[in-house]
C-alpha cells in the first residue's frame, strides 16, 4: 500500500516534466508500475532498461540537427 502510494507520487511528479501526459495519469502510472516492477524477473527489468535507453539515443540522433563536416584547407 505504502509503495503504491510512493509510486503515485513519484508519478505525478514526473509527469509535470512531461507534454503527454497529466498530474493525475501519472499518478495513475505510478500506482500501476509498482506491483509490475516487483513481479518481473531481473533479466526482463534489464531487457526493458536497455531497451528505453536504444530508444532515447535513437529519438536524440533523429532529432539533432544534421551537422556540416569541416572543410579541408587546399
């Protein structure tokens, strides 16, 4: 009950840095990840770790302006 509740504000609170989603889903996710989290294996929960962080890298290169190479000097 306690992690719940710790989970819905830990949600809430990072869903006022995000555009998607509002206070109260986020407060709502938070409250529901609590118990997934603790029923998942260690591999999976590194699965899905390493997984969101390929995902983030691709989002940031995709979204990084394109760069221009240097010119040799002649």
């Amino acid at each position: 009950m306690i992690g719940r509740i710790i989970g819905a504000g830990v949600g809430a609170a990072l869903s006022k840095q995000t555009r998607r989603i509002g206070g109260p889903a986020g407060a709502i996710l938070g409250s529901v990840a609590v118990p997934v989290i603790a029923r998942m294996s260690i591999p999976a929960m590194l699965a899905i770790g390493a997984g969101g962080y390929m995902v983030k890298k691709v989002l940031e290169k995709r979204d990084r302006p394109p760069t221009i190479p240097p010119r040799a000097n002649a």
